[in-house]
C-alpha cells in the first residue's frame, strides 16, 4: 500500500504542478498581449506624429523654398550690377 501511496502522491503532485505552470503560461500570455497592444499604440503614435511633421515640413517648405531662391536672385543680381 505505501507504494500506491508514494505514487497517488506522486501523481496529484505531477497534477497540481501542472496547473501552476499553465496558470503561469496564461499569465505570460496576457503580460504578452498587454505588451504587443502597447507597442501597437506607440507605433500609431508615431506613425501620426511623423505625418504631423511631414505635413509641417511641407508648409515650411512652401514658405522657405521661394525665399531662398528669391535671396540667390537678388544675390547674384548684386553681384552682377556690382561687378
């Protein structure tokens, strides 16, 4: 009988082992889920703040390009009355 024993013993301590580790599996399992969600949003999050500053970058650009070359014309219109 003591066999039986030390192998039912065995056996619900195989059993409740068991348990505990796909409890633990599931618990990582959402801890993983929490973090891909998280890494969805902070991409989103970049994703739109980068058309922000594609969108600033453009409207700069619009201002920014002409003056320049608007300063290089006169430049070299100085120059050359000048020269």
């Amino acid at each position: 009988m003591n066999d039986r024993d030390d192998i039912r013993e065995l056996l619900v301590e195989i059993r409740d082992n068991q348990r505990l580790s796909l409890q633990r599996q599931e618990e990582h399992l959402e801890i993983a889920r929490q973090q891909i969600e998280r890494s969805r949003t902070q991409v989103q999050e970049s994703i739109e703040l980068q058309r922000v500053a594609i969108d600033r970058v453009k409207k700069i650009s619009r201002i920014a390009i002409p003056g320049i070359l608007l300063c290089t014309v006169l430049i070299v219109y100085l120059i050359v009355k000048y020269l």
